[in-house]
C-alpha cells in the first residue's frame, strides 16, 4: 500500500508513520521540514509548504492509496482535497474539540459541532474547533463519508507528548522538588480524564487508512480518573507522596489548569467542563481500537521524559511548587 502522511516528523504524525513503516507500508512523509526531525527510516521524506498553491509539486503526481492528514489549517486540507490525484482514502485527525458542550457526560459523535472557521488559517488555539470543523468539510465535499474516515481524537498522551499532560505527573513522583517529597496534587481525584496513548491511536489511524474504515469516530482513551493517573504516576515515580489541595485555594494562588507554564496539568477547576472526560468510545472501539493500561502508558512516557533535556512542557517549577506547599502548610495552619 503506498500512504501519503501529511506530517510525520512530530508526536502523532511521527508515531503513525513509524507504524506504517513497521507494517511494510511503502510510506511518503509531506513535511515543511522546519523541526530539524526527519520521519523514520525508509519512509520517502518529501519537504513541501502546504500553504503554498504548488506545495505538491514534488510528489510528481503520484497516485497513493490512502493519505492520513493531521492538519489543523483549513487551507492546507482544501488544497490537499483539490490536488492530491486518484481516489485514495483520506484519513483526517479531527479533535473531540470540535463539540462545544464540555459538560455533558456520554456524548458520542451524534453530538453538534462548532461552526466551521471561515478562513484558511488557524490563528491560534481559540478557534482550534473551528478549525478542524472546517477541515472536516473540505475532505468531506470532496471524498464523501464513503471514501474518507474522521478521526477526532481526544487527549493524546505518552512517549514524545512535549504538552507536559501525561509525562508531568510521573516524572514530578520521581522527582519531588523537596526533601519531604510531597506533590502538590488538585484534591479532585473523582474528576473524569480520558487518555489516549499515541501509539495506539496511530496503530489503528494506519488499520483505517489499509482497511479503508468509513465513517467519524471519536477517538478517546478508556474512562479513568484524576485521582486514578496520580496514583500509578505516584507508584511510578515511586519517590514522592500526593499533597492534595483545594482546588479554589489553588485557583486562588493562580496555578493554571490543564496545560501550559505554572500549571497543575489535567486539572479541571471547572466542573462543567468534566464532559471533556465522559465520552463513550464504543464506536471506535468495534472499528478495531484498542487501549494499552495506563500504567505502561505513564512509564513509557517517564522514560521518554528522562531522556529530554527540557522535559514535559507544563507544571510547575521546583521553586513555584515549594512554595506552594508552604503557603498551603499556613492556609491550613491558621483555618
């Protein structure tokens, strides 16, 4: 089978085409070339700016049985759409963020969506859904449900998740950033978190590109818990003990949720938004995904982590969190 991956470098992308590779697929990685990171061995690296009118010029008209896009720039699926020869069977990455109720549990892919962004380029993250509504709609107008497959993922995780979301907890327990070893952990541990390893997410994206699966599928990982993924990153880490605080004193202090600098990553202060961890996967399940525990998924994903230079890409300084703890200590003091 020869597949086009549009990507193939980074996190996802560079996990599918891995796994194409593996699978004796004849592999073609569309790149811009820009991280320095070339797709795996014997994968065909062709560098192209998708923004470009003429961006695939250098795939010489060649006629691919499937393509797997993980786009989020409207321009670049359309383009792909309108000039990609033959009939091969598109894969596109969508997102669970294309549905704008995040606090309704059991949601499935019936759900409404956002309204499609209008333009061509996503300018930043708050029009994320947007976005990947209206790269669904270009594959869609041009391929049918009938000759493409939408895969809308959830939070993807594990070994290369330079987001910080799922290798911040473990490599935290198994480096505490004070002599007491506690870990300054949000006191939610009922809150609903849905982890989907990469691996195994780019694993079936390839079974549906070589199978030529139909549909729109949410792609989410098995229903677990905050306190849950604390826990096996605590017992991973196996140096640190959970130091639970209140949410509201922690949104008090500023610590930021989810993602990003000076956060408490996967947290949730908001419990409307819980839907975001509550969505069946039946459907994706029955097309052939499967789920890894997540304890193999965590330890996979510290072990990458002690490899970095610079690990995990959210949480909180060794500094940040020490001092946390003391002004925790007192607030608790003087209650």
């Amino acid at each position: 089978m020869k597949l086009l991956i549009l990507g193939g470098t980074v996190f996802l992308g560079r996990a599918i085409a891995v796994q194409a590779v593996a699978e004796g697929f004849e592999v073609t990685c569309l790149t811009r070339g820009e991280t320095g990171t070339p797709p795996p061995a014997d994968a065909v690296w062709v560098k192209g700016d998708r923004s470009r009118d003429d961006w695939c010029a250098q795939l010489n008209q060649t006629e691919f049985d499937a393509v797997i896009d993980v786009a989020r720039h409207p321009g670049h699926v359309r383009r792909a759409c309108r000039d990609l020869t033959g009939e091969p069977h598109y894969v596109f990455v969508s997102t669970v963020s294309v549905y704008p109720d995040d606090a309704s549990a059991g949601q499935d892919e019936s759900a409404a969506t956002v309204a499609p962004l209008t333009g061509d380029e996503m300018t930043d993250m708050s029009v994320y859904g947007p976005a990947k509504v209206s790269c669904e709609r270009h594959v869609l107008d041009r391929f049918g449900l009938g000759g493409c497959c939408i895969v809308r993922a959830g939070l993807i995780g594990g070994p290369g998740d330079r987001t910080g979301r799922s290798g911040y907890w473990p490599w935290r327990f198994a480096h505490p950033s004070n002599a007491s070893g506690k870990v300054l952990v949000p006191d939610a541990p009922e809150q609903p978190i849905q982890i989907v390893d990469v691996r195994d997410l780019a694993r079936w994206l390839v079974d549906c590109a070589a199978k030529r699966i139909q549909g729109i599928y949410d792609a989410v990982g098995p229903q677990a818990t905050l306190g849950r993924v604390i826990q096996v990153a605590a017992d991973l880490g196996a140096c640190g003990a959970p130091l639970p605080a209140d949410p509201a004193w922690l949104v008090a202090q500023g610590v930021q949720e989810w993602i990003g600098d000076d956060s408490l990553p996967l947290w949730l202060a908001n419990r409307d938004e819980w839907g975001l961890g509550q969505r069946p996967c039946h459907t994706a399940l029955t097309a052939g995904l499967t789920h890894r525990p997540l304890k193999e998924c965590l330890a996979d994903t510290l072990a990458w982590e002690e490899e970095q230079l610079h690990p995990h890409g959210a949480g909180l300084t060794d500094e940040r969190e020490r001092a946390l703890i003391v002004q925790w200590s007192d607030f608790n003091a003087a209650s």
